[in-house]
C-alpha cells in the first residue's frame, strides 16, 4: 500500500515500513527528509507528470542518491470512503445473490453505491479516517 503524501501531511502519520508513497502536490524538502529518515525501506515514490515538474532538482538528486524510483502515475478520482472491510461484506453479500435494495436495507448503504462499487469502481484508492491509502 502507498500512503499519500500532502504538504500539510505530518512525517509521523506514515508508517516507517513503507516501500512506496504518492506525492499528491509538491511538498517541502525538509517533510521529504523527514519521511526519508523514518522510512528507510522506500523504494518508489509516485506523483502526477505535473507535480513532477514542480519538484526542485536539488530534491530530485536526493532521491537519485537514494536509488528512489520516481514513477508517474495518474490516480484521479475521490478516494472511496466506505471502510474496506464494509466494501468486502457488499461484494460478498452481491456474490451470494443478495439484491440491491436488500443491501441497502441491511448496511444502510445506497444501492446505486453498491452497483458502482460491483460493477464500475475501477479506484485504486480508499480512505482511512482522514488517510488516503493507494491499493496498487
């Protein structure tokens, strides 16, 4: 799991066994050096082409040092906020033929929700409390 990273994020909200973190916007060097410290094992960080552009050279000869990977990945869309543990009971309750409305009743989630959810969430990412965590 990647944990997203924003300018406002605190070094201490990602866990130091991380191997990978997306860059949602551009973020100031000294949380950079912060999060590089605390995780040692990070390997790859990914960010949109745009916010790539935005990262200084002197931050990017960091990660080169390190033999960090940057890599450009597009991740639009929200975060689903439903917790995963509740989207694996629907896509177990759809699985043992449950109707929709059935569903409804019985999680208190809209059936139009649980539709998208089975047939067209193609999101890589779900939200935690106020964490966004990527899936890939």
């Amino acid at each position: 799991m990647k944990y997203s990273v924003y300018p406002f994020t605190s070094a201490r909200n990602i866990p130091a066994d991380s191997e990978a973190i997306h860059l949602v916007r551009p973020v100031k060097k000294e949380l950079l050096e912060k999060i590089l410290k605390k995780c040692g094992s990070l390997k790859r960080i990914s960010l949109s082409s745009s916010c790539l552009k935005r990262i200084p050279k002197k931050t990017r000869k960091i990660f080169s040092e390190k033999r960090i990977e940057l890599r450009i990945e597009e991740s639009r869309g929200r975060a689903i906020e439903i917790p995963f543990e509740k989207m694996l009971h629907l896509i177990e309750l759809r699985k043992d033929f449950q109707s929709l409305r059935g569903i409804e009743e019985t999680t208190g989630i809209p059936k139009s929700t649980v539709h998208y959810l089975e047939k067209y969430a193609k999101r890589a990412k779900v939200k935690k409390g106020s964490e966004v965590i990527h899936l890939k």
